[in-house]
C-alpha cells in the first residue's frame, strides 16, 4: 500500500454514492463530512478505505505502508480542480492593468491591439521550450495551492503552427509535473489581424481542426474538448456553431466560452449541440438557464474576470436555485492573473453569495464533471484517485473563509503521492 492519512479531525468527502455532480438541492441532503477519519491509497494511487482508523488497520496494518501522515489536527478535502485556464503564453499584460484602473474596458484595450492580439505576438515569436518552462512554472503555483487537475486550453496563436506548439507544450508537461491535464484546442479564441470571422472561420475549420486531428491521430498530442470565443463582434453564434461541430465531429467535448459581454444566444447553441461545459454567462438570458438545467451542461463561473474586468456579475444564485450545475475555474491568462482556487472559492462566496458548501462542490466534483472526469476526480471515496489537500485549521471551512488560505496547507496528494510538503 502507498498512503496512509490517519486520524484527520475533519475529511470532506463531498459525496459518498460515487455521484458525477451535485446540484445545489442534492448538496443539503448529500455533502459528506466525516470526523476523525483515516484514508487508505494503494500503490496504483486509488483510495481503498476511507472510515476510522481502528477499522482501516484492521483490515490493512499500518506497517503495510510506504508512508504514513498523522492528520491529527487537520482537515481533508479534495484536490481541487480548475475548470478553466489558458496558462501557456508569452508575454505578460500587466501595462493593460493599468488602462483598465484608469477606465478602459476590455474591448476597448482589444480593439487596440491589446488583449488577446498582444499575447498571440508574444506567443508566436516564443519557443516551444521558453513556453514550456513558463507554463511549468504556472502549475507548480497553482499544485502549492491545491490543484490536481486542471483544464488547460490553446488560443493564444490563432494560427496552425503556434496553436500545434501550445498543444505540444500542454502535452509534454503532463509527464513533466504531477497536476493531471484536461487538454482544450482554442484555435477561435479571436479573429487574426487581418482577417473576418468568415476567413477566421474557415481557416480554424479546413486548417487548423484537420491538422490537430492528425497530431492527435499521430500520438503527438491528445485533445480532450474544442473550445470557441462565442462572443459579440468576434465568433458570433453561427460561426461558433460551425467550429464546436467540426470540433465534435472528431471526438472532441463542447467546452466554450458564451455570453461574457452580451447575449447572442450563444448558452442556447452549445445546449443544442451538447456541450458538456459552457464558460463566463454574465450574460445568459433565463431560457438559457433553464436549457442548461435540462440538459446538465455544467456552467464553468469565472469569478476573477467578473471582478477584474468589472463585468456584471453571472446569475449563479438563479443557477443554483433553478438546478443548474456550477463549476468554477480561475480563468488565469495574463487578463486574470489568479493560480489559486481557494481565492476562487472566496470571491465566489462573496462576490455571487454561493455558500461554501456549494463553492467547495463547484471547485472539486462539478469541476471535474466540467472536463469529464469526474468518474475518477472531485470527491473522497473508495475507487477515486487519491488526490487530497490537507491542512491545519480547527475547521474545513477556513479553506475558504481565510483569504490566504494556501498558507494552511501542509500537504498535497496526488494519486497517492505527496508532491506538495510544507516545511515547517
């Protein structure tokens, strides 16, 4: 056996009937707290035991362990999931900060050629290997801070060659660093300088899709979900219907970004077409949320972009109470510059009145089943990765509560490894 984690004061399992998401009327009825529990990983990282210590050990001595951690005095819960980030680019935008402190809105700085456009030349003009050591970088901030998987998309090269370069960069971290990776191609993240959304379009369809594909078919890189800027003024609803499709139709998940600066109908496209996740919806109209509660597309909420970019703020509550399932993600690119999803969790239960409960469900399991993963991620329980973050505090919630809450954690797990040891 691998790991032992025995006598935690408090261990949140999140669920315990191997549920691939909680609603906000499930989290009441099915949020798993346990006290004084003691967790079992085997040598494949997967949880065995999960209960009180004398029953654990009775069944698996304790001498049967690689390695154990006394938990006394401290907390368990999941290793948290980012559900959206674009964390592989060049070039930093900290000059736009300052634009946007003296009043300029994001598609002012945009229309500029700043933004988006800024980034894609620093990312093109940088190598594979200057990138790749960035994004190293960005992800052993964000492992100290409790993530063991993260989705991590393209779309800061909006042409073949640099999208290819990103997704290569993407891929060869997996086996670099500990962080599990959701991979999404974002070739339609903005329309190219010098191009319509139509030769935009085109060229994200009949070039950049078809040479993906054959990477992914070569072993080169595997691609998890397709993602496209469904917004006003950049791919508007039909030719983002045009891209998710060509993009579905060579496996990949729906997972995109709709309605952050105004409404296009854009939720109601990628229900149509079966989006597993959809991102931003500051804002989505209530047909909507009412699709998106029918069909179980889980809503991927951005709380640093809303308080960054001074955007009104999604309707979660409305979400929430009408049986939508809500994710989040710290949306880190150089507009939000955020690792952690425990700032995340706190802006959300400040900034949308999500309680705590419902923000630690949304950063794990609804999270996880935002990437498809959360047959394996995003809880507690027996045949799951043993992915946990454990810390010192009298309660869970100080995880959320505590604004710099990653100086409580001493340990990070991942399937079954201690890859995060705070010294003391």
């Amino acid at each position: 056996m691998k790991l032992l984690v025995k006598n935690a004061r408090q261990v949140v399992a999140v669920c315990s009937q191997m549920q691939k998401f909680l609603k906000s009327q499930d989290i009441e009825r099915q949020f798993v707290i346990l006290e004084n529990t003691t967790i079992a990983i085997d040598n494949s990282g997967v949880i065995t035991h999960v209960g009180p210590y004398r029953d654990v050990i009775s069944i698996i001595p304790e001498d049967q362990f690689e390695e154990v951690i006394d938990a006394s005095g401290k907390c368990v819960i999941p290793g948290l999931v980012d559900g959206h980030t674009h964390a592989v680019w060049a070039g930093d935008r900290v000059h736009e900060f300052a634009l946007k402190l003296k009043g300029a809105s994001y598609m002012e700085i945009h229309q500029a050629g700043g933004g988006i456009g800024f980034t894609v030349d620093k990312t093109r003009a940088a190598s594979e290997e200057e990138l790749l050591e960035l994004y190293l970088q960005r992800l052993g901030q964000m492992l100290k801070n409790g993530t063991t998987l993260v989705e991590s998309k393209s779309g800061y090269g909006l042409d073949t060659e640099t999208e290819l370069k990103m997704l290569r960069v993407i891929e060869k971290a997996k086996s670099l660093q500990p962080i599990e990776i959701s991979s999404t191609y974002c070739g339609a993240h903005s329309v190219p300088k010098g191009m319509s959304e139509i030769n935009a379009t085109k060229d994200v369809i009949d070039m950049q899709i078809p040479a993906v594909v054959d990477a992914i078919n070569s072993g080169e890189i595997v691609v998890d979900s397709i993602d496209v800027f469904c917004e006003k003024g950049v791919f508007e609803t039909e030719t983002s219907k045009q891209i998710l499709l060509a993009g579905k139709d060579t496996g990949m998940m729906i997972n995109f970004h709709a309605e952050e600066l105004n409404y296009i109908g854009g939720v109601e496209m990628g229900v149509e077409l079966g989006a597993t996740a959809i991102s931003h919806l500051e804002e989505i109209s209530d047909e909507g949320i009412r699709q998106m509660a029918l069909s179980n597309a889980v809503a991927v909420i951005l709380p640093t972009t809303a308080h960054i970019l001074k955007l009104k703020h999604p309707p979660v509550k409305k979400m929430l109470e009408e049986g939508v399932i809500v994710a989040l993600g710290t949306d880190f690119n150089p507009n939000a510059y955020c690792l952690s999803m425990l700032t995340v969790m706190n802006l959300a239960c400040i900034m949308f009145r999500m309680s705590m409960e419902e923000a630690l469900v949304a950063a794990t399991l609804n999270a996880a089943a935002s990437v498809g993963k959360s047959d394996m991620h995003g809880s507690i329980e027996v045949g799951k990765w043993g992915n946990l973050v454990l810390f010192d505090a009298p309660r869970w919630e100080h995880i959320i509560y505590q604004m710099n809450a990653s100086e409580l954690i001493s340990h990070v797990v991942q399937k079954g490894h201690v890859v995060f040891e705070k010294i003391s």
